[in-house]
C-alpha cells in the first residue's frame, strides 16, 4: 500500500525546513540546473500542507511536475530528481523485517534496555568491603628514568583528516536563473539577419504573383532561409577582481552561444585589454585580436571586465589604456563593455573615469542596461 504522504505532511508546521525531505529535491533540481527559487519552493510546502489529493509517490511525482515543470525536459528532470531523492517503496513484509533486526541490533539504546530488563545480582548489588590495608605508595627514583639524549625519538605522523567533498554552489534566492532569461533575451537583439545558403523555403509572395501570371501552379519558388550572421567576440576579465562575478559572466557567455549567432569568440585577457589576448583562462596562449577582428567583418566586440570598480581605486595609467584601447576598435568593430559591478560602485573609480570617456559605452548586468548594450552592438543609437 503506498504511503499516505497527506498524513506526513500535517506536520510541516512543525517541522524545520532543514529537516523536511522536499529540501533535498528542491537541492537536487537546483543541481540539475532548473529555473526555480525560493519561491516555489515554498509553494511545495504549501501544496503538501494543503491538498489532500496527493497520496502516494506518483501522485508527488505528478504535483511537481505540474507545479515546478514547465516543459516536457523540465518535467523528465523533475521526474528523475524525485526518483533519486524519495525513498524506495517499501512493503508491509520489508518493514516487518526492518523493525525485527531493529530491535535485535545491538545499538547503545538497546544495550541500555537489557540491562535495564536484566535483575541485578547479589554480589553486584552488595558494597564493596573497605579495606583497611594501609595505600602503598609507589615511589619512583628520578635517576632511574632514562634520559632524553637514551629515548629514541620517533617521527610523529600527523592525523589524516578526511578531506571534505567540495559542494557545488546552489543558488537559493533564484538569482541566477533570472539572470539566464534575461541574458538569453537581450541576445537575441543581436541579429544581422540575411539570406544565405541553399533555396529550401518557400517565398508565398512571389510564387502567387507567379500563379496570377502564369495562370497554372508549376512550383514554389525557393529562396534560402533567413540566418542569422552577427559574430561577436568577448573579450574576458581574468583578474581576481572578477571572481565573485564569475557565475553571472559565464551565464552571460553561455547564453550567446545558445543563442544562434554566427560565431561567438571567447579571449582572455589580465585588468587592461590589448592587441594580445589569450585564447585559455591560464593566459598562456596568446592571439592577436586585430586577426581576428580582420577575419570577421562587422564583429561586435563585447569587453566584460570591471574597470577597477571592484576594489574601488583610481589608476590614470588603466584609465588611459583601456580609453586608447576602445578608440583603436571602434572604427573597425562595435565595442561595448560591460561592467558586473553595480552602477554605484562606480563613483571615483577608474570606471568612472573610463566610461564617461567620449566613445566608451559601458553598461552594467542590468535587464535594461544589457539591452541598450546589444543596440551598441547593433549599430543603434541608445537614449
């Protein structure tokens, strides 16, 4: 009989959230990557406290994925999350062994139980006579000891500690998924759509004006699809400045090469960009970028760095280079840059300093700020 999880969940408000068994998916959902917070989470709470139309395991299965899924790879998500999380189905005769060798295990609770249960015997209850014979006491000679210089001394091996399993970070309050849509969105404005490659699709307009003509359907007239053929290039901050913004800056690239642009080039490059970037993280395999920028006509360039804002200091010679560096691109490719640093922490900073340059275009990870940089790239002007 499948177990009534509508009578477990009566106890909710009791119950801590660290405790409760519908943490340890909502942490194996947010592993595997889905777009849930807080949020709905507690919306779980709420459905298992409530309803009382979920009663077994599949009926759970069923209630997530219809609260937490909205589509067919989410639901299949939700469906293996909850198959590695929820416990077996037991039966009655399984339990029925469980709660024998339970009681049969020799645990310290039952221990304490027999003994309680066994009756004491006389000679243990008696008191133990006092002797009247006088303490011996042992006294040791000091020149019996041998000496430092005799006592062979021993390396010590220190302890081995079992090394902790490094956890992946989960992001509770939802940020980051909200972050994702945004990014995908705003790539999406980055389009220099054309028609390019074999005829495959049909153009409805011209082949009705082609009927009307001809009197008589032959076929369609075909032309080639629509694609879209914006390359960018972002140029990365490898500094350790950005590395609490590591997270969102990968999420940033991820969702341009998913987004179906005609190349998306990732380099590396220390605090201040150059003519020399790097194709790795590590910065040992150096490019020129103006090759690259040549190989690619009309390239957007994307700089994501953040200016020295982080640390908050002023450096003229970083505020000059990364000016001239900007100004030298600008004439053969769109440049904007994009500051993870909120806006605030900007003030009497080199970002300051290089963004209210003439020609710098520098935005934040902002919903907005993120689409008025694609208009950059764009060629548009942003208001």
């Amino acid at each position: 009989m499948p177990e009534q999880i509508s009578q477990r969940s009566a106890g909710i408000a009791g119950q801590t959230v660290g405790s409760h068994p519908l943490l340890s998916v909502f942490l194996e959902l947010r592993v595997r990557n889905l777009e849930i917070g807080v949020a709905e989470f507690l919306d779980g709470l709420r459905l298992l406290a409530t309803t009382c139309e979920v009663g077994s395991r599949d009926d759970l299965i069923l209630a997530c994925q219809a609260l937490w899924g909205s589509s067919r790879e989410e639901q299949r998500a939700i469906e293996k999350a909850l198959h590695v999380t929820l416990p077996a189905r037991l039966t009655s005769e399984t339990i029925a062994q469980m709660r024998q060798q339970r009681a049969s295990d020799p645990t310290p609770e039952n221990r304490s139980r027999n003994r309680q249960r066994q009756p004491s015997s006389p000679q243990s209850s008696a008191a133990p006579k006092a002797s009247n014979e006088p303490a011996v006491e042992q006294q040791v000679s000091l020149n019996a000891l041998p000496s430092t210089d005799q006592v062979a001394t021993k390396p010590v091996k220190a302890p081995q500690n079992p090394v902790q399993p490094r956890t992946a970070f989960i992001d509770l309050a939802g940020e980051v998924p909200i972050f994702r849509r945004h990014a995908k969105r705003s790539w999406r404005y980055f389009r220099r759509m054309a028609r390019v490659g074999p005829s495959t699709e049909a153009d409805i307009p011209k082949t009705i004006r082609q009927i009307h003509r001809d009197g008589v359907f032959l076929q369609p007239i075909l032309v080639p699809r629509r694609r879209n053929l914006a390359n960018i290039v972002i140029l990365m901050d490898q500094s350790e400045s950005m590395t609490p913004f590591r997270m969102w800056t990968n999420e940033l690239v991820q969702a341009a090469r998913q987004s179906g642009l005609a190349s998306v080039t990732v380099l590396f490059f220390s605090d201040t960009p150059t003519d020399f970037v790097f194709q790795d993280r590590s910065l040992t395999a150096p490019v020129d970028l103006q090759d690259i920028v040549r190989r690619l006509p009309g390239t957007g360039i994307m700089v994501v760095s953040d200016a020295g804002a982080a640390r908050g200091g002023f450096d003229r010679i970083r505020v000059d280079d990364s000016i001239a560096f900007v100004r030298s691109y600008s004439h053969r490719a769109r440049v904007a840059w994009i500051n993870p640093v909120p806006t605030v922490r900007w003030e009497f900073s080199t970002a300051e300093s290089i963004s209210a340059a003439a020609g710098v275009k520098m935005f934040s990870l902002e919903r907005m700020e993120l689409y008025d940089a694609m208009n950059v790239l764009r060629g548009r002007s942003i208001t």
